[in-house]
C-alpha cells in the first residue's frame, strides 16, 4: 500500500506530507483545524458568489410559496416556506458533558432540518430548489409564466403535461434522491433517481410509490453520479441534478442561513465578537453543508466557525482539503474502503467546487466513528425524545471535540476565543431523520443501546 502511486507520489509520501492521513488510513477519528482559514473580509474577495445571489434563491422560493403550500398541505403552517425549527437540547449537552470528562461551555442546540417538510433531510432545502428554479426557467422561456403570476397556477394539467415533456435526472445516496424525486414527480417531471449501493431500501421504495424511476448501482456515490450524468446527457430534454458542482444547490441551502439569524434573534441568542457561534454540519459530498456554511459567513463573518463532520470510513472532503486536491483524489486512492452506516455521508470523492469555495471559510473538519453515531442516535432519543438517522447524529459530537483534542484548543487560542466560550452558542445540524420508518428507526436505537453498554 505504501508504494502506491497517488497524483505522482507514494503512500508513504503522501503521509510524510500530510501526517494526519496516517490516522484517517487507519479510520480513526481525527480533529483538524484548517491551516488556510481567513478572515472573512479576505476570504470573500476569492469567491464570485454573493449575498445578491442568495437572496435571489430566497425571492425564488417565494415566489413558489403558493405552489408549495397548495400541493403539500403540511407547508401550511408556514405558507408554503419549507422550513425547520431550531431547539436547545440542554438534556443532551448534559449527557455529552458526564461522558467526555471535561467541562463544555455554552449552549447547545439542534437545527431539525430532519424534520423539514416533503423530503424530511437538509436536502429539502437545495434539492427542492434546483428543482423549482429549472421548472422555472423552463415555464418562463416558454411565455407560460412570468414572475408577476401567482405560482399556484403550476398546480394544474397545463403545467404538468408540459413538464412532463422534460426530465430530470440525480445520482445520490439517498436523501437528494428523495427531495428531487418527490418534488420533480410533483411538477409532472419524468425523474430518474441513480441510487449508490449504501441508499437504504425504504428510500427505494418511496421513491418508486411516487413514480420515481429507480436505478441502482453495486458501486458507490461517484459511479451513481457519472452514470445518471452520462445518461442525462444522451437526452436534450433532461437536466441533470450535479450534486457534485451545482451552484443552484449550495445557493438553496445557503438561504437557510438568514432563515437561522431569524430564528436565533427571536430566541435572544446573540452572536458578535464576546459570543461566538460554532456550527457543525454533517458532510458527504459538500453541498448542503458547504452552502449552510457559505450563508452562515455572509450573516455573521468571523463570529461563526463551521465544522465539517464527516464519517471516519468517508473522509472525502477533509482529505480534498488537507492536501488541497479536492477532487483530484478519493478516499479510495488512499485505502480507506467508503462503507458506512452514514448512508447521506458515504461519499468517497467531495466536491471540488465546493472544496475550493470554502477553502479560507471554514474552520475545520473532523471524523466520527460509525458506532458513536448510533450511541449518539439513542442517547439523543432517550434525552430529547428527538430521532434522528445514523448520519445526521455527526454535527452532534463536534462541540467535545472542539474541547476535547489538542487540535480544537489550538483552534480557541488562536483564534482569542477561550475566555469567550461561556458565551458561545454550538448549532448541530441535524440533516435528516423524520422520515425514516419506525421499524427501521427502532433497530438504529436497540443498536445504539447495545453499543453503549459495551
């Protein structure tokens, strides 16, 4: 293994260079802080995204606010704005507290993008929204629609006939998969989902129940990805969902940030200079973190620090930005096999364009081990009486790391935060769960009190 030529050099190179890749070979779990992180003034100048962008995306959805609430009446509530709550979760961090030995300042809470509407994961937000831009764009070249009109009138057999004319393609492990499918099936699209090995089968098979065409693959996420593209591209008609590159995703998901200021200012949580908010966002490919992220740095700039949380058998984007190849290497190249339980986070290549944005935004990343996420998953359950699935529990583990390894402590010295930390603010994102079915979620909590008991 250590002769094997990755980019032009050895294994044994490749761990002299980067010392840490040794640990995350070995999947173990690792805290790393990332060494091109910038002050937000600086970072921003290198990225041609803006705040202009992201308000565009938020004008977009609500426009189609109408449309939404009138054909998913559980957006109702909410005017057809897809949106989560965010609750402090004092009992877990409780909980966290009596099991890392130390003392963690500040409060936590959980932002329940598992428990968004139609889609039930994070990916409601950028999924739903590529979707409704491509329908727009479609309806508006063809004279159907202007941006004056009420979006309801998209709930009818006009609209459906004529997008049923299009179709819309993604590769996924499972919950893009789900928000295109349902949202694209809905416009009258034909959708074809191409499912990676680790999709779980009840996502399968809601899909299919929706009309979704569902290809499977024995093969990982990447080959999902290059085959649904390659198919995609064969057919003039079809649009491809790039999970991997989109700039309509992670502008989707990087609404939700304003939507959160919103949130923490109704709740009186503060966020300046004397109370720090740290955000931990579980990662596979990069999209739906990586555009919550790009939001939280344009609401907040240097008073937030965002952490990627990634799978200790699924390091994508952390090994794409420790030796800052992004997508020129794979978890693969280096051994590390992408077979997870984190089913949204088995993800072997990360984004390179995603990888490159962020680059002097983020933080850091870090990896959690397969079996915390199930005790993580029932200790959450039994204090919050909240249910999550095995991928979404990453973010919840990010705030003892930061205390925890030598790494994070580094990272508050550095950064003049240690005497600031009793004001802090910790937000996991919890990227999916609510849909997941019961028999199913039972088995993830008997697993996860099992392994605690060991």
């Amino acid at each position: 293994m250590k002769d094997k030529i990755v980019l032009g050099k050895t294994i044994d190179k490749w761990t002299k260079d980067y010392p840490l890749l040794e640990d995350l070979i070995c999947t173990k779990e690792v805290f790393w802080t990332n060494p091109k992180y910038r002050k937000f003034d600086e970072a921003i100048k290198n990225i041609s995204l803006s705040e202009n962008h992201v308000k565009d995306a938020e004008e977009r959805l609500q426009r189609f606010a109408p449309y939404i609430e009138k054909v998913f009446p559980e957006t109702k509530d909410k005017q057809g704005i897809i949106e989560s709550p965010i609750v402090e979760i004092p009992d877990m961090k409780d909980y966290l507290d009596a099991h890392c030995e130390t003392n963690l300042l500040g409060n936590l809470l959980l932002k329940c993008d598992s428990h968004l509407a139609i889609s039930g994961s994070i990916k409601a937000r950028g999924g739903i929204y590529e979707v409704l831009k491509h329908a727009e764009d479609l309806a508006i070249d063809h004279s159907m629609l202007s941006k004056e009109d009420n979006y309801a009138i998209l709930d009818s057999d006009k609209f459906r006939e004529f997008f049923s004319q299009y179709s819309v393609a993604v590769g996924s492990t499972g919950n893009l998969g789900l928000s295109i499918g349902i949202m694209s099936a809905k416009l009258g699209f034909k959708v074809t989902v191409h499912m990676s090995a680790d999709a779980k089968k009840w996502k399968k098979d809601l899909l299919r129940s929706k009309g979704v065409i569902v290809v499977e693959y024995e093969s990982d996420y990447s080959k999902a990805v290059e085959e649904g593209r390659k198919q995609s591209d064969a057919n003039p008609n079809s649009y491809f969902v790039d999970d991997e590159n989109s700039i309509n995703l992670f502008l989707g998901y990087a609404v939700a940030a304003y939507r959160l200021k919103k949130q923490l200012d109704e709740l009186g949580v503060i966020v300046d200079r004397d109370h720090p908010l740290f955000v931990y966002l579980p990662c596979g490919v990069g999209g739906g973190p990586g555009g919550v992220a790009f939001g939280l740095k344009l609401a907040y700039k240097d008073n937030v620090h965002c952490f990627f949380a990634e799978p200790t058998h699924s390091p994508c984007m952390l090994i794409g930005l420790m030796t800052e190849e992004h997508d020129q290497v794979s978890v693969q190249d280096f051994g590390i096999d992408n077979i997870t339980a984190a089913d949204g986070l088995a993800v072997g290549r990360a984004s390179g364009f995603v990888g490159k944005t962020l680059e002097n935004l983020l933080s850091g990343d870090y990896t959690i081990d397969d079996d915390k996420l199930y005790v993580l998953l029932s200790a959450l359950a039994d204090t919050e009486n909240i249910y999550l699935e095995p991928s979404a529990l990453a973010g919840v583990g990010g705030i003892v790391d930061l205390f925890n390894t030598k790494a994070g402590q580094k990272y508050l010295r550095d950064s003049n935060l240690i005497d600031k930390m009793k004001n802090a603010n910790h937000i996991a994102w919890a990227t999916g769960g609510s849909m997941v079915p019961k028999e199913e979620m039972d088995k993830y909590y008997e697993k996860g009190i099992e392994l605690s008991r060991e």
